[in-house]
C-alpha cells in the first residue's frame, strides 16, 4: 500500500478509538508493589512480630480479651501500613507515567505533543534530533536521519534512515524502531506497532523507571534503623533474663520483653522517608516540577546558583514578529511581505519551533506569502549546524528555477552574504537598536542557485535581505521570583544564545545585574581556572553555545557552588548530567535532555523552579522535624518500660499500652510532619550543606535531650506517686495518660524549629489527632470497661490535670532552652543576609 506523505495524521477520535482497541504503547511494568507484596513486606515488620507475641504471651495467661485486643491493634496497623505504602505506590505510579518519553504526532492535521503511551498505530510521527521514538514507524519523509539503536542491537554506529519506496518491503533501514534514539536530522513516521507488538515490546525491554541505587537519606535511615533495632534487641533481652531471674514468671518477663522492644524500636523511620519523599515528589509535580530521581529532592534545598534559559523560562515563548529592517531603511513594526515570506521559506513546513510558528501566525490572511512553499516544492533543506548558525530551503521555482531562503544568526548571515565592513556597521547598528528594544533578531537572505547540488550553504552566493525581530515578554511574575531566590541567597544566572543587548534588556527587566555579563566569544578565551574566577561576578551569559553551558557548569562547582541548572536540547544533556540538579524542559525539551535531568520542568516556568526549591526546602526541614521527634519520643516510653525493673516498681507499660501509644506516634510521622507549613524563614536562609547528614549527632543529641528531660520528669512523677502511697492501677493510669500528653507536647514542640511556639495551627492531621486523643483521655477517665481493660482504675478529674501540667511543662521547658540557644547563636540565615554575602 502507497504511503501519503501529506497525511494529516489521525482524527482525535480515531485515536482514541484505536487506544482503546490496541491499548496502551506501553511495556508491562516492572518494579511495582501489587497489594500482595506489599501484605508481605508487612508481615516482616518488627512492631507487628512483637505485637504478635504478646497477643501469643496474654492467651498463654488467660487474658484472652487483651490478647484479642492486640491482635486488633496488630490487624489494624496491618491495614494502616498496608493503605500508606498503596498510597505511596500510587503516587510513583503517576509520577512514572509523568516521567514517560513524549511524542510528537500529528492530530486533526496539527502537531501536537501527547504522552508516549497515548500513540497508536495510524499516527503520524515527528521527531528530530534527541527525540526517543515513541513506536515502530515506517518513514514518510527523512532529512538526514541517523538513529542510535543500540538499546536493540548493541551496535554503538548510528543507523541512516531512508524513506520507503512505494512497492519495496520494509527495510530496518526505511523503519523507526520505538525505544531508539534520533541523534542526527528529522523524518516523519507512520506508526505501524505498538507496546509489545513493537520490536523493544517482543524482546521484553523495559521503560526504565525510578534509580534503583537508593538515595543517600534512604541508606543514612537504613543505617539508623539497624543500630537502634541492634540496641533495642539486646535491651529487651536483656530485660527478659533479669525479669526471668529475678521475679519468676517467664510469661511475664516475656511481656516486658516485648513492651520494652515496641517502645524502643524506632520503625516510623523508614515509613517516614518512604512517605515524605513519595508525597514530596507529587507535591513538587504539582507544583509543575516533575522528580525523575528521588535525590533531588533533597538536593534542592542546597541549590546555590540557578543557571536557567531565557526562552521559555524567563519569557512567556509566546513570539511574535515585532520589527523588520531592511539596509537602508528604518525599524519598522509594519508587516514587510518579502522579509516574512523569507523567514517562512527558510522555516520548516510543519512549523514547531515557536519563532516559525510566529512566522506562520504573522502570515495569517497573506495566503500569497506562502504560495509555492508546499511539500512538493521543496527540493533540499540545510539544517542548523555548530559551524554554521544558519538554516535554509531550496524551493523549486514554477518556472523550473530554484530559490533559496536562509535565516540565522545575524553574523552568520552577514558572513555568508560577503558583506563589507561598512555594510556590516549599517547591519551591526540596526541589530543594536533592535536588540535594545527586546526583539530577538534573525538575518535573512536569498539565492536563485544555477545547482542544486551544492553540498555546503557556505558556498552558495547570498544576497543580504534584512533583518526580522522577535518578541518574547518576560513572564509577570519573574521579577518577583528572582528577588525570592536573592533572599534565599541563591544566584540566578542567565543563560541565552541571544544577542548581548537582547540579553541585558530581559536582564533588567527581570532584576538581573545586566552590567555583570559574559559572552561566549569570551568564554572561549578563558582558561578553565580563569572561567571559574569571571563566574563569580556573572549574571548574564549572552550569546553562549549549548556546548559551553558544560564548562559554565563544571567551573561553578569547582567553586563549590551547588548548580541547578536548565537545558533543553540534545547537546544541553552533558550539562544537565553535570549539574548537581539537571532540569529538562518539559514542553521544548528533548528526550535526551530529560533523560540526562534529574527534574523536568513541565510548563517551563521559572517560578516553578524556584516554588519547587521552597519546597524541597520544607520537605527536608519536615523529614528532620519528623525524626527528630521519633528520637524524642521514644526515650520516655523506654525509661517508664525500663524503671520498674530498677526500682522494683510494678510494671507500669504493657505491650496494649504501647500498641495505643503507636496509634498517635505512626499517625504523627506519616500525616502530621508531612503536611506540616514550610518554617516562617525557608526563603530567608542560606542553602544547607548539601554534605551534611540529615541527622547529625548534635541533632540527636538535642532530640534526646527533650525526650530526657520528658522521661525525667515522668520518672519523677513516679516515684512521687509510689512514695505518696498511691495503689498500682491508678498510678498505672496516671503514668499512662501523663506520657500521651508527653507524646503530644513532643510533636507540638517539633513542629516548629523557628519563631515562637503558637498553638494555633490549620493542620488538620494535627487538629485531628489531638482532638482523638483528648477524647481517649476523657474515655479513660469515664468508661470502666476501657480502664480494665488498660489496668488502670480509681482516676480522678485531677489525674488528668496532673497529665496536661506535665505536658504543659514540656512545652515549656523545651521553648526556654530554645530561646535561650537563638540568642546565643542567631540562625545562619539571619547572619548571611545582614552580611549580604551574595549581593
């Protein structure tokens, strides 16, 4: 069957027909938890072994109904756990189906970019240079085509692709193969295999998805979780044998066993990572900021400098033809039918780019303009080149001559045309007032050829026809944006390809020091040492080539600078791998580029970067506030398990008790910390050490701290009741409700790590959670069932006030010491910007 190449691709609802019929172009996926694995990996959780046993240990005693009671409590943190690991799985199942190569097809006779595994067989692909095919295609059209298809063969030599003749049998040579990369010129494609019925899809190749090395908070964690278990087991024991020996009553010393190994075991740790990152990630894509790798989202809160683009990013990538100028004659805003209909020509015929889409847009209702300009007219086109920053097409004339249109760089196309050096001053000053007054400018220029066979634009003989500026509006909210990250003491650096005074007219207007400029003619001249050096006083690089943003990256970082840093093409890829934070572009940027990123930026709008480095800020702050509290918290419950063995005191902490405790801790790790507001100063303070551990020993220490002094004045309490000559049960109750309310006043004194203690909040985990256990403590107080079931008896209204006056005293003991530790110490936040280290 022939193949039309003027195919206008598929309906959209032929599309969706077709995607419901064939289904997805996508792979079975690999490395997901089904609900079967995930029951498993529960199962082999420490805390519910233990909570096992002692429901095993209290029907050996007879007490069937706290047995029955703790294998509730074990039945229901199976389900809890079971519901926030599901959670979990569903969030990095949307944000791999984010992460998933995207196409290019045609629609409705339009070029439109949809997700990969919404492609079906019938539509029209077009791809170019760092593209990674989306499906098997056969090639309708190809310009110098060359597609890397190791992923299927192993071969590292790019294949040249060709198109079908009618008649022939498909070749590889004449086929796209989906999961290939495109590294050199552009062909259209008609899709003919999907998902497993494509060539990657028989061979049982997977869609990679996230890094399987874990990140560095995961194996730190890792680390922390073994030495407390370690510790925690030889505890409990220990506890055991001196129970066992010196009471009798292995049954019982069991027990105590058990509660001192639930009180001590800290396993809300990786329940906490695991979580925080998850939902930290869709935060961020919320945000409009994708996480290909969990990594980075740690690394964004020590971003020190953002090297971004200035298309797209700084601007609205809305361009539109604002000026024209031939030699000789004024700027003018005024349409100029040749110089447009030159941009057109020396455009592609299916325009993407968004200058050749201003193009097409400023011709709207001038059909004349593009008369002669169809597919069949076309006889060769030269493509954009680092030798040669100029693009043209060769036209067949109707009269069988040939006409040849090229747009480029200003200087390329003064170059190519032979210009003397006073034309070039007449050309050079035009661009000048052009750039000056934001425009992007374009040379053009025209040839009728005698041959069509020349091999390098360079040898064709150009007549110099004019110049054609672009504008592209800074987005609103820029300015705005930048003085943010000043404030954070982050840099931003401007990256563009623009000419120099069209890089500081963006510059000014986004709040950019537009004097402190480099240009890539400059970087050329530099050693590496000395790039390194000029970076420090640069916030503008103009006229700079993709390949040099590599230089630009590796000379920040030798200034121990944390780079963040935004690319979009095939060249940008080593940059963006480089980089400490590579971000793709999501809309303009290639395969390759967000392959190499660790962030894709989905509408390409720098405030999303920076709302993005907010947010990686408060996650990392609430991971800390999160653990933080689960050192705190488990010290008092281990010393109110441990005294009654010391001091020969009966047992105040049963595995039932622990078991109700959990039910605030677990919620407060996985829920409250999580959705807990970013700290008054996130954007106020210096970037953090990227090389610091997430929790280092002076941080364990002051945790511990506030769980010791909780423990001390619980243990206190204790031994002031025993000696007072209070009876078992109640003293049991007492300790009981006072250590919920230390637990509480724990969490309250960990939510924030700066500015004064308000209990006023609007997390709602919180309010929940607090109003649950208020209303535990009133059931205590009132319901006998519930306290004989919790061996505690005879409470009085007073107990429950002597609870919340230890909470109260935790609280303020805690914010004390805190106050007194800013005055001695002033947060670096506070000292990097009255010192104005960076501006």
């Amino acid at each position: 069957m022939a193949i039309d190449p003027s195919s206008h691709g598929l309906s959209s609802d032929e599309a969706r027909r077709r995607l419901a019929q064939d289904g997805s172009n996508s792979l079975p996926a690999t490395g997901r938890r089904g609900i079967g694995t995930i029951l498993l990996e529960t199962l082999r959780e420490p805390m519910l072994s233990l909570l096992l046993l002692g429901g095993g240990a209290y029907y050996l005693l007879g007490d069937r109904l706290e047995a029955s009671v703790l294998l509730t409590f074990a039945t229901f943190s199976v389900g809890v756990t079971i519901w926030q690991n599901y959670r979990t799985e569903r969030i990095l199942s949307a944000l791999r189906d984010l992460a998933a190569p995207r196409a290019m097809v045609l629609r409705d006779g339009v070029p439109c970019r949809i997700a990969g595994h919404e492609v079906v067989r019938g539509d029209v692909l077009l791809v170019e240079a760092g593209d990674r095919v989306a499906a098997d295609a056969d090639i309708l059209t190809a310009d110098r085509c060359e597609t890397d298809e190791s992923l299927l063969t192993g071969e590292a030599l790019a294949i040249a692709k060709t198109v079908r003749r009618d008649g022939q049998s498909v070749e590889d040579a004449q086929r796209l193969f989906g999961g290939t990369l495109v590294t050199r010129g552009s062909a259209t494609a008609l899709v003919v295999a999907t998902g497993i019925a494509s060539a990657v899809g028989r061979i049982g190749a997977a869609v990679a998805g996230i890094e399987a090395t874990p990140p560095r908070l995961t194996v730190e964690t890792r680390r922390i979780v073994q030495i407390c278990g370690l510790g925690a087991g030889l505890v409990a024991l220990a506890v055991v044998v001196l129970f066992g020996l010196l009471r009798g009553g292995w049954l019982e010393a069991a027990l105590a066993g058990i509660a001192i190994g639930m009180a001590m075991i800290p396993e809300e740790f990786p329940v906490v990572l695991t979580i925080f990152l998850a939902v930290g990630a869709w935060r961020i894509a919320r945000a409009g900021v994708l996480a290909r790798r969990a990594a980075a989202i740690e690394t964004l809160g020590a971003a020190t400098i953002l090297c971004v683009d200035k298309t797209g990013t700084l601007t609205e990538n809305l361009m539109a033809v604002a000026g024209y100028w031939r030699p000789g004659g004024r700027i003018s805003a005024k349409d100029d039918p040749d110089l447009l209909r030159a941009a057109i020509g020396a455009s592609a015929i299916l325009a993407v780019d968004p200058m050749e889409i201003a193009f097409q847009r400023a011709a709207t209702g001038h059909d004349d303009l593009t008369d002669g300009l169809g597919a069949d007219r076309l006889e060769r086109t030269f493509p954009l080149s680092e030798s040669c920053l100029a693009m043209a097409n060769l036209w067949r004339e109707p009269d069988g001559g040939h006409r040849l249109y090229v747009k480029g760089a200003p200087e390329t196309v003064m170059e190519l045309c032979g210009l003397s050096n006073v034309e070039r001053e007449l050309w050079r000053g035009a661009i000048e007032a052009m750039a000056d007054q934001g425009m992007r400018v374009l040379g053009l220029a025209t040839a009728l050829p005698d041959s069509v066979t020349t091999v390098e634009l360079q040898r064709v003989p150009l007549s110099p026809l004019g110049l054609i500026g672009l504008s592209d509006p800074l987005r609103a909210a820029v300015p705005a944006a930048i003085a943010a990250c000043r404030q954070a003491s982050i840099r931003v650096m401007m990256i563009t390809g623009d000419h120099v005074a069209t890089a500081r007219s963006i510059a000014r207007a986004a709040g950019l020091a537009d004097d402190r400029l480099l240009t890539g003619a400059e970087i050329e001249g530099l050693s590496d040492e000395g790039l390194s050096q000029r970076l420090t006083t640069v916030d503008v690089v103009a006229r700079a080539r993709p390949d040099q943003k590599l230089r630009i990256v590796e000379a920040l970082k030798r200034q121990g600078e944390v780079v963040a840093m935004t690319g979009d093409g095939v060249n940008d890829a080593p940059a963006l791998k480089a980089a400490d934070i590579g971000i793709a572009m999501g809309k303009r940027g290639t395969d390759v580029a967000r392959e190499a990123a660790a962030l894709v930026l989905l509408d390409d709008d720098f405030r999303a970067i920076v709302a993005a480095v907010e947010l990686g800020r408060r996650i990392f702050d609430n991971i800390r506030k999160a653990m933080g509290f689960i050192f705190a918290v488990h010290v008092p419950i281990a010393v109110l398990a441990l005294l009654p063995l010391v001091t020969g005191l009966p047992l105040l902490l049963a595995p039932i008790h622990i078991a109700v405790l959990e039910l605030i801790i677990d919620p407060a790790c996985a829920l409250v910390f999580e959705v807990e507001a970013a700290e008054p100063d996130v954007m106020r303070r210096p970037p953090r050490d990227p090389h610091a551990h997430l929790f280092s020993w002076r941080r364990i220490r002051g945790s511990v701290s506030q769980g010791g002094f909780a423990a001390g004045l619980l243990a206190l309490l204790c031994l002031g009741l025993a000696e007072a000559g209070v009876e078992e049960s109640r003293m049991r109750g007492v300790m009981f409700l006072s250590l919920i309310a230390a637990v509480l006043a724990l969490i309250m004194v960990n939510r924030r790590t700066a500015g004064r203690f308000d209990i006023r909040t609007t997390n709602r985990p919180l309010i929940l959670l607090l109003t649950g256990a208020a209303t535990f403590a009133g059931a205590c107080l009132l319901l006998a069932p519930l306290r004989h079931l919790l061996q505690i008896d005879r409470l009085a209204p007073l107990d429950g006030l002597l609870a919340l006056a230890v909470g109260g005293m935790i609280v303020g003991a805690v914010e004390l010491v805190r106050r007194g530790t800013v005055r001695l110490h002033p947060p670096a936040g506070v000292r990097a910007i009255s010192s104005d280290r960076r501006y």
